[in-house]
C-alpha cells in the first residue's frame, strides 16, 4: 500500500496551502517488494527523498531567475517536470519549542540575502562535505560527487538531521545537548524562489525561553544573519492564521512550518510512530555543494 503526503506549498497570493507532491515525497507502508537486506525492511512508514547535488551559483541562476516561468514550461514540455531545471537545493529548518512552550523564532537580519527583516524559524541546509568527513575523506567541495554520498545512505539521513541541530546552535547559539531528538513534520515548498523544499522538524529543547534569551544574546556562530530572537506560546502558533497581525511578518519558510506543526502537532501526540527516512540519490556533481 502507498500513501502519498501532503506537503506545504507557500504560494505567492495565499501565503501557504496544502498540495499533493507525489513526485518528491512519498510515505509508505508496507516493505518495498523484492527487498532482501536488512538495510531495506522498514517496520513502519519511511519516507523516500531523491536528491541529487547542487550548489547555490546553480541555485540563484534558476529559482532565482528572470526567466524562471520559462524554465519551468521548458522543464513540463521536455521531461514532464515543470522543475526539471531548476536546482531546488534542499533546506531545513526546526519549529523549535522551550520547556516552557514557547515557539523560537528568530527576526532575520536586513543583510541577509532573502527575507530581510522578517520572521523566521532556525534553518539553514545539510551539508554533503559533512558526509564525506564521515566517511573520512578529506575532498574540496568541488570534488563531491553523488558517487561518494552513495557510499553511507545512512551518513546522509543522519546529516539531515543533524543539520537542523547545528543550525539551532550555531542561529540560536543553543548547545546540541538541550536539544530532543528530531521529528520529521513534512517538506515545505517557497514559491517566493519557485518551490524551493524545505525539510521540517521539531525540535523540543530543555531550557526555558528566558535561558535560551540569555544564550542567543551571548551570540553564536551565526549571530550576524539575526537580530533579535522573539518567542510565541505554543496557543499563539496554533491558532496563527492569514489574518493574524504576524502573520505579515513572517517569511514563506516560518509561514509553511507552521502550518505544518498545526497539521502534525506532534508534542500533542508522542505516541504517533515516525517515519524512517530513505534517502536515494542520482548523479548531479556540483561545486559549492548542497542537495536538491
């Protein structure tokens, strides 16, 4: 049996709806049929992401295009896929909650490339070089190739994931070990840079919202791409909407992990069981990497 998620597109003129995404993101029940090996039998749902290799050069000559709508026609008439073209680099990001149920958000800086002044949540993208000092290789960027993420499908699951911690700690300058493991909520997609994904999760953290006040006033690694830190009660993000006051304030990315964290509220349910992630790769080497 297959079940296909839901994903958050956020739209231009609506801010953030749900749509079917059944080309990226699949969820499924059932073991894959002919699968023989330990390291393909799932005991529950998992989830399968085809990524690829990118970098951010290809990233802003394509999502960020002028010509990106043409892209996107060209893509739909010659493989069937209207971002075929595009470079689609995958991010993540974390609705990241106190021990005092508050939500952390984060006020971007106005030098920031994208979203400038606006709110968001803690995020940023995995970073294939990490995959490959796990594998205890020492490679220039421009020498990743698919080739080598292929070695450790698990180094790369487990980069997606840690990826969102060190973002936590280096935005929020909250040590990784305040941190709960993450929880897989959903792929969110930025029309404001022509569906960009975005990996989801959320992240529940030991300190309350005055000690992590305290940490991110101390400055972390990434200090500069902020300057402020603001905190919602759990109630406040449930309830935001398009006519909330805020809601104007926040940037596509916090709009989409929002209403995901609405959708999946999954401090609300611990007991729901988690997908496992499966990641599958096709060759696409690039310099200044990321995934797409």
């Amino acid at each position: 049996m297959e079940v296909r998620n839901e994903c958050l597109d956020q739209t231009q003129n609506v801010g953030s709806v749900f749509r079917k995404t059944a080309s990226m993101l699949s969820q499924e029940s059932s073991t894959p049929q002919g699968s023989t090996g330990d390291d393909q039998s799932h005991r529950g749902p998992f989830l399968t992401l085809r990524l690829g290799l990118t970098c951010y050069k290809d990233y802003l000559g394509t999502n960020w295009s002028g010509r990106v709508s043409e892209l996107c026609m060209r893509g739909e008439e010659e493989f069937g896929d209207p971002l075929a073209l595009l470079a689609q680099p995958l991010g993540v990001g974390a609705v990241l909650c106190t021990a005092d149920s508050q939500v952390v958000m984060i006020r971007r800086s106005q030098r920031v490339a994208e979203a400038g002044g606006l709110l968001d949540i803690p995020g940023g993208h995995p970073e294939p070089k990490a995959v490959c000092e796990c594998l205890g290789l020492e490679v220039r960027e421009e020498q990743i190739s698919a080739v080598m993420m292929q070695q450790r499908p698990d180094a790369v699951v487990s980069e997606l994931f840690s990826s969102v911690s060190s973002e936590i700690r280096d935005e929020v300058n909250i040590p990784v070990g305040f941190l709960g493991a993450p929880v897989l909520l959903g792929v969110a997609l930025n029309n404001t840079s022509a569906g960009r994904p975005s990996v989801v999760c959320f992240h529940s953290c030991s300190l309350t919202s005055d000690e992590v006040r305290k940490l991110y006033w101390k400055g972390g690694a990434e200090a500069n791409e902020s300057t402020d830190v603001v905190f919602l009660s759990r109630m406040e993000v449930l309830q935001l909407n398009r006519s909330s006051p805020l809601w104007s304030e926040m940037c596509p990315s916090a709009k989409g992990a929002v209403l995901l964290y609405q959708a999946v509220k999954p401090d609300g349910n611990p007991t729901a069981s988690k997908p496992e992630l499966n990641s599958v790769h096709s060759p696409a080497p690039h310099t200044d990497q990321h995934w797409c």
